[in-house]
C-alpha cells in the first residue's frame, strides 16, 4: 500500500509540473496581436516597418531629380552618373557669372529696354560710337571718301546690336575687299593699255604712230580745262578706260586731222598750227638755200616739207570758205 501511495503522489506530481510548464508556455509565447490585445507600445512594430521597408528598392537618382518631370528625366539619362551632371552643372554655372551667357534682347523691346540692353552687354549708346572708337589693322584710318559708307555700316551695327570688335573687322574687311579690287582693275587697265598700244601700232605704222598720237594730243590741249583728263580717265561699259581705248583713239586722231591738217606735224600741245607750219617751211628753205646738199641729201625733211606745204594750203582754203 505504501508504494501505491508514494505512486498516486508521484503522478501528482508530475501533474503539477506539466502544469506549471504549461502556464510558463503561455507567458512566454504568443504573437503580435496578442501584444496588441494586452495594450503593449509600438515598439516591435516600428522594427518591423523598418525591416519592411530596407526590403524596397532606392529610386534612381535620376528620378528623384526629376521629381515627375519627364522631359528633365529624359535630359537626365544622357548623364552616366550624379559627378558628371554635377560638373556640366558647375561648368553652365561659371559661364552665366561670367557673362558668357547673355540674356538675349526681347523682339518687341522698347527703346528704353534696348538702351539698358546694350549698356548692360557692353554696346555702344549710339551708332556714331562704333565709329569713334574703331580700331583698325596696321594703324589704317578711314579716308574721308569712305567716311559716309563707314556711317552706313555703323548705323546697321547698331541696329543689330554688333559687337564692336565685330564691326571692326568688318570694316577692315572693307577696306581688304576694296584693296583687292583696286589692284585687280590696276592690272586690268596695265594689260589693256598694252594691247590697245600694239593695236594701234600695227594700224600705224612707223612714224604714223606718233604723229597721229600729236594730232590727237594737238586736238585735245584746244578743250576746256579738265575735259581731256575726265574724257580720258572715263570708263566703257566694259570698265576700259576710254583713254586706252583703240577705237577711240583712232576716231579722235581723224577729228584732229579734219579740223587742223597740220596737226600730226606740229609738236603737241601747239594751240596755233598755221604759225608752226610757216615756222617749220622756212627752216627747211633757209637750209635749201644755205646749204643745198645737205638738204638734197635728207629725203625725210623733203617729205615733211611736201606735208607741210599740203597741211598749209588746206588750212587756207578752209579759212577763205569760214
């Protein structure tokens, strides 16, 4: 009977202890809201968000610039990496404080706003301040027949709001273009005159060359002051002048001959023709008298003379029919 009693009480005891451990279980499991049904803080739950949430991918760095802006997005993806947008960032940034980028002058700006423009941006106030201040290569000033075409160009600089560096080489650039057409027609009329020489020679031969070039030379001294240069120094339509001009010359040594006989015969210049004539016959006949050899020897004075004689009898019989 004993053992059976120590048995009752050891199986009591072994009741016990399962039911102590099964109230330890309960203490100590259990689950969030159990916490919650037993009014715990938020402790666990704030740790369990953070562990939520570091499961989430980072945006784009791109993305978050762009803040929902898809055509800065779009900007964005031609950077590779935040260093180098970063860079063309600064570099934008150090062009715009050094005045590189200007703000461009509004289309429709009053001439109050176009005045602060230009004194903001460096341009002169007025057109006439190119001009005063222009600086051209090699100490080169401008001539006062370009002084009125330069006002021109200054006036059309300061329309546009030019530069003035600008409109310096612009007007040196001028000048270059004027230089190199001036040399150009140099040439032109070097090459022209050559050829129209050679023509005239060729149509007249030996002494005819010169004598005909005395006629008109005889002719041309009888005009007003100034004509003959301004007539000589004027250009055809091909831009020839006509004082090298073969067909001209020639025309102008027949007037001469029409209007003085003598005029291939007495020096240039002769503003008398009948006097030089008489004058040039009687040299020839007080040599013929003087020394008779010498002048039958000299076939060319015989033949001026024969000229001279023609030349003076058509000069006479022109004065009686005036």
């Amino acid at each position: 009977m004993a053992d059976d009693q120590g048995a009752d009480t050891g199986a009591d005891d072994t009741k016990l202890a399962d039911k102590g451990a099964d109230t330890g279980a309960d203490k100590g499991a259990g689950t969030i809201l159990d916490a919650a049904d037993k009014g715990g803080d938020d402790k666990g739950s704030d740790a369990g968000a953070a562990d939520k949430d570091a499961g989430k991918a980072e945006p784009d760095w791109r993305s978050r610039m762009a803040g929902g802006d898809d055509a800065f997005l779009k900007r964005l993806a031609r950077f590779p990496d935040e260093a180098t947008f970063a860079k063309s960032f600064r570099s934008l940034e150090q062009k715009m404080s050094s005045g590189e980028y200007k703000k461009p002058l509004a289309e429709n700006a009053t001439p109050e706003e176009k005045a602060t423009w230009r004194k903001e941006n460096g341009l002169p106030e007025k057109a006439d301040e190119y001009v005063a201040k222009l600086a051209l290569p090699n100490g080169m000033v401008i001539g006062e027949a370009e002084k009125p075409v330069v006002a021109e160009l200054a006036a059309v600089a300061h329309e546009s709001n030019l530069d003035p560096k600008a409109f310096n080489g612009l007007v040196a650039k001028y000048y270059e273009i004027q230089d190199q057409a001036r040399q150009k027609q140099e040439d032109a009329d070097v090459a022209f005159k050559l050829e129209s020489e050679d023509a005239l020679r060729k149509d007249w031969q030996g002494p005819d060359f010169r004598r005909n070039l005395t006629a008109v030379n005889n002719l041309i001294s009888t005009w007003p002051e100034g004509l003959a240069s301004t007539v000589l120094a004027g250009r055809g339509p091909d831009g020839r002048k006509l004082g090298d001009n073969p067909a001209f010359i020639r025309q102008l040594a027949v007037l001469a001959t029409e209007l003085n006989p003598a005029a291939t015969l007495v020096p240039a210049g002769t503003t008398d023709p009948g006097k030089n004539v008489q004058a040039r016959l009687e040299e020839i006949r007080t040599l013929r008298r003087n020394d008779p050899n010498a002048y039958e020897q000299n076939k060319a004075m015989q033949a001026e003379e024969l000229e001279l004689i023609d030349a003076d009898l058509k000069m006479q019989k022109r004065g009686k029919a005036a």
